[in-house]
DNA sequence: ATTAAAACTTATCGCGCGTAAAAATTTTGT
DNA sequence: ACAAAATTTTTACGCGCGATAAGTTTTAAT
C-alpha cells in the first residue's frame, strides 16, 4: 500500500520509471514489453494497486474486450449454469464478460441488446427468447456486432448457432423408453417458448414410427416461463381427462417434467419404472434440480460444457476473422437413467 | 430512420437545432430543459436514435447512476429471483445496475468488488458469500463506495443491512409444527455458509425451550453451495443411524430440504402430515421450486418484495444524505401450508 | 565490435462528453 | 410594456487514455 494514491496512468508510469506508452502497451497486452519492464510494472502494480479507469480506455479503443451473454431467463437454473459456464470461458480468454437477462421478456431483450450497442462489445453470445423474439431488432444488431447464438437457434439471419441435436434427443430417449417399456406419449406446450421444442417434437414423432408406434401428443395450455406450474396444471388435467394411451410420458422439458410429476403425486400416481408404478415419467436437459425429485428424473442430459465451449470458441474466431456464416453446430445428449423412467 | 448517422452529441445538438450543453443536460435530466425544447430533443431522437456514449458519460460525470448488485450464487433460484427484483426497483428509480454473482467463491467476491471500483457505482447492494467472505476486503471497500447488505449480515462493519428476521421463522414454524405433530428435530449444515443458519439454529433451540421440548440438532457434514447433494446424502445417513428423535424434521433452508426429501424417497419414507405418512419435512425461504417438490414442502416464506424494496430504498437514501450507519431491518416470514407438514 | 531490430521515450492529437462562466435570448410577473 | 427571472448559447477547458510518429536507447545477432 502506498502513501501517495495514483491518480491516472500517468501517475502510475512515473512511480514505475516509465513512460505512460510503455505502460499502456503493457496493460492492453502485458507480453508486448520487454520482461524486465513487465517486471518493473508489475512490482510497482503490487505497490500501488492502481488500475486503468475502464471509461477512459474504452472510449478511444476500436475494440473493447467486452463481450455480452444473453440468456433468456436467468432464474432457470439452467441458464444460470450456462450462462455461468459461458462467462468463465471468455474471462479465461482475457475478456470481461457481462450476463443479461431477457426475463423472457422480447421488449426487454431488444432494449438489452440496445444498451449493449453502447457498450460496443467486441462480441455477443445470445440464447434468444426464440419465438417472441424481436427478429427485425436481433437482425438489425446482428449485422453490427459479432454474435454467436446458443441454446435456440434464429435461422435466416446467416449466424453461427451452437446447440443441441433436439430431434437426436427424442430418438435416443423414445428407443430407450420403447425398450423397457411402453411406447412414451410426448407433453409438451401448445406454443413453446423456444423453437427446440418444435425440433423435439418431430424427433419424437420420427422416433415413434420408425418403431412402429403411434405417436400420442399431448398438449398443455399456458404461456410465460412458469412451466412447472404449466406442468403440474395442464399435466393434472390431462391425466383426468385420459389423455395419455399408455403409461409413459415423455416430457418435452425437465422443468415441464418436473411440474408434470407435482401432478402425479397429486393424484396419488406412483411414479418410477418397477411394477409397483402407475406410471413412467422422463425429461429432456438433465436440469441441475432434476437429480433431486422424486423420484429422481430420468432425462436426457444435454452437453453443457461442449456447448458453451464450442460457443465461445466460435465466437473469438468471428471475431478474429471477421467472416461470419449461417452454420449450425450440435451436440448430441447423453441419456441419465434415474429412477423415473 | 434517418439517411445521416448521429455519431455523437454534436451532431446531434446539430440535427435538433440545439447546443450541445442544452443537449447534454437534457440527458442528465430531461425535466432540466423546458418542455417545449425537451419535446424538440424527443422529436428528434424519434428520427435519429443517438445515444449518448456511455464511457464518455461516466468518465467525467462526478457520480455515475451505477449501480452494482452482488449475490453470492446466481445459480440458485432464490438468489436469481431476488436479484432481479432488485435490479428492476433499481432500473425504476432510473440507474444502471448490474448484477454478478460470487459463485460461492471469496475470491471472486473480492475480485468483483475490485472491479466495480473502477466502474465507480453510486452504490452497490451486496449479499456477501457471509462466513467465508474476505472481510477486510468488504470493508476496505465499503469505506469508499456507498453499500447495502442484504440477505446475510456483515456486523462491525457499520453498515445497512436488510433481511430477513431469522429467529422468527424459526418460532413461527417451530410453534406450527408443535402444534400439528411431534416437535421437530432441527436438520441443518455443520459447517454453514452464511450467518443466518446460525440465528434460525437459535430461533429454534429458543423455540423449543419456551414449549418445554427438548431440542434436538442434527448436522450435515459437507461444505460449499451443493445443499441439495448434502441433504440427500447426509439426510439419508442421518435417518438410517437413527439421529431424528422423532418424525418431524426441520431443515434450515428449502435446498436443504429438498435434498432431504430426495433422502427420504431413496429410503421408502413417505412425507406428509396424514396418517399415512412416516414423517414430516419442513424447510426455510420458500424456494422458487418448493412449491413442486412431492410432496410440496411446507416452509417459511421470505417477504423477497420487501426486503428487495427496501434495500434499494435504504441504499438511494444513504446514496443522497451520505450519511450511514449500521443498522438492521429485518423482516418477517410467512407460514406456507403445503402437504410435507 | 558493428549493425539491425526491438523496445522505449517524447510529443502531440483526439475520443465524446461533463462542466463552468459569461453573454444572449426567451419567458414570466406585474 | 418593462424589469426580473429563467433558460439557452457560446466559449473554453479538462477527463484519462489510445494511437501515432519521430527520435533515442537497449538488445540480439553476425
């Protein structure tokens, strides 16, 4: 700790024996000076623990070293691991990351990606809401800002999507639940919030026939991002009314799955996959809470860390190169078998 | 859409056939300017959409209108879902926040604390990590930047703190329990993460005594933000060596008791408050999901409205009078009824 | 030791805006 | 209509740092 506080970088180069260029190369890359000097620097940054003011610098950089991370819903544990995920991986490669929230709001998403216009990120990582997005706003950002998508994907704007292979899901958790079972009917919502719940649904239906079964679809009411309760309602009702012809449900979520087995224990349905059990419940994402029902939710797992490794990566490419394309790369998932189903 | 690009205020100033400083304070604060000239401005930001350049703004403004928000595990819902309250009470009094998350690790608490320093916030509201937190850090910190804690208290360090009153809850369920059933047995970590596992310890050995009930304490070995993984497994340790004296457990908070449950589940107990039932499972915080564990847990809630009310009320106060001081505000729970006691 | 390359210094400009003081203008009250 | 008050314009400076160019020193290579 020093008696004198340093004011500017000025300041700092002085006390350091240095000239302020020389310090100000050493600070955008400390590897652009000589070892001795970075020696010097960096004993007197022990000192006198002075660092740049970030307004200052940014303001006359072309680039920033910013980068945004959009998800759509922060309060969903898995967005906050992803986003979490995603946010490390950039501070690893010397960026500085900041995690917005669309709170599943499209108004709210669009003005985000306004304010972060200001910020003039180097690049943005963005899981949009998916069908209420703003596309004319995303796409009219998109062409000034490299971004990457992820989680669900916005085709025709001519971006890299990062994501999961949805229809290889349905395929890989239908042939297992076929296996040791009874063919699954598919829950799922009327209007999903995100277009992976369309591609699950083919997947589904695909899977089913090439088996040789009826696929049996059953829709939920409800809008918004409540989907345990949408779960547990619609999947209460529809479990009354009969809807599902065999006894095995296939969620198109585990947060809807999760909903989904609130209702069966409701109306006193043992769930699981010994003969004791009325019925066979599963998921798609292997959510962090989905160890932790009960019972315990067998789902498909999708590849977090491939994910957001593969988004990141992509992203500083883009930026590198500065050729962007329409490609969409996915990951496939891995099945969990709990006790569930 | 204009065919000319604002590229900063001048121009703009230009294009609204006004002076830059008029312009400038209409920025500050449009009720700065007349009505008739703020009206022209708007007029002609509806045609241009300039914004002003943010790092230039806070460069020289004496005061940002930042503001930083630290929680100490994005990851879990509570802290998601009172994170964002807070952050749109903030976007509503008309600042910037930003939120970030310690991710359970001091380090990072103090890293993130470092880095808003340079962001020069006009206040921060923080939840610290509590036990484990680099207090010498926060405190070094708080000297020069206004702070509101929330959630987890920082006592001696002279400052605000909003949350919740947790010997309270503690009597409130305590009573309802011993009221509907068996007293119950207090299930929480040896090792807790923040400060108010202790006081709820409290709130129920105190409870306990005033009914005449012999309190019964049983600990979780375990560190870190895993509570789900460290219910289930030392629950279930728990229960099978016989540790709860009677049928009735208190957990100290909701992930606790939902990784209690998961135990209970593994071993073939069946949780409710009837007959039927094999023992009773109660938790703290009204968790977003405890309302779809099976059975729903019955728990204390958290008043998350008011207590992110008036942590933001509390911070802008001390961020206008510049005067603080250390005091508490604390405030009460409410009993949730649901089928696990 | 000689020389070229690499690293550093000095000097200067500009980024976009806040801020302040003085001068010019408009609005308000009577 | 006229003075006082409120607002706006003009002018000017500074914030802290990036960027660049020209000159000087250090390092590495032959």
């Amino acid at each position: 700790m020093a008696v004198t506080k340093i004011k500017n970088m000025e300041e700092f180069a002085a006390v350091s024996g240095l000239s302020r260029p020389t310090v100000s190369k050493y600070f955008n890359d400390p590897n652009s000076v000589r070892p001795s000097t970075r020696a010097r620097i960096e004993a007197a940054l022990e000192e006198h623990d002075y660092r740049p003011n970030i307004y200052a610098i940014n303001q006359n950089r072309r680039l920033t070293k910013n980068i945004g991370i959009v998800v759509p819903y922060l309060a969903d544990p898995f967005f906050a691991e992803i986003g979490r995920n995603v946010e490390q991986r950039c501070l690893d490669a010397g960026f500085h990351p900041t995690v917005y929230s669309s709170h599943g709001d499209p108004e709210l998403e669009a003005e985000i990606l306004e304010s972060l216009r200001s910020l003039k990120p180097t690049g943005v990582l963005l899981a949009p809401l998916g069908r209420s997005s703003d596309r004319a706003a995303i796409e009219k950002f998109c062409k000034d800002v490299p971004t990457v998508l992820f989680d669900s994907a916005l085709p025709g704007l001519g971006l890299t999507f990062v994501g999961s292979d949805n229809p290889q899901f349905a395929r890989m958790i239908v042939d297992y639940l076929c296996r040791s079972g009874q063919p699954p009917c598919f829950f799922e919502m009327k209007t999903p919030a995100n277009p992976n719940a369309n591609r699950r649904r083919q997947g589904y239906i695909t899977a089913m026939e090439r088996l040789g079964h009826e696929p049996r679809i059953v829709q939920a009411e409800g809008e918004g991002w409540q989907f345990e309760e949408i779960g547990r309602k619609e999947g209460g009702r529809a479990l009354s009314a009969g809807e599902f012809t065999t006894n095995t449900v296939l969620c198109s979520n585990d947060r809807l799955a999760i909903g989904f087995l609130s209702a069966c224990y409701e109306m006193g349905l043992r769930v699981g996959r010994d003969e004791s059990a009325a019925i066979r419940v599963a998921g798609q994402d292997d959510h962090p809470f989905s160890r932790y029902t009960c019972p315990p939710l067998t789902t498909l797992a999708q590849d977090y860390d491939a994910i957001s490794r593969s988004a990141v990566e992509n992203l500083l490419s883009i930026v590198e190169s500065g050729e962007k394309s329409e490609n969409a790369i996915l990951f496939e998932g891995r099945l969990i078998m709990r006790d569930s189903a």
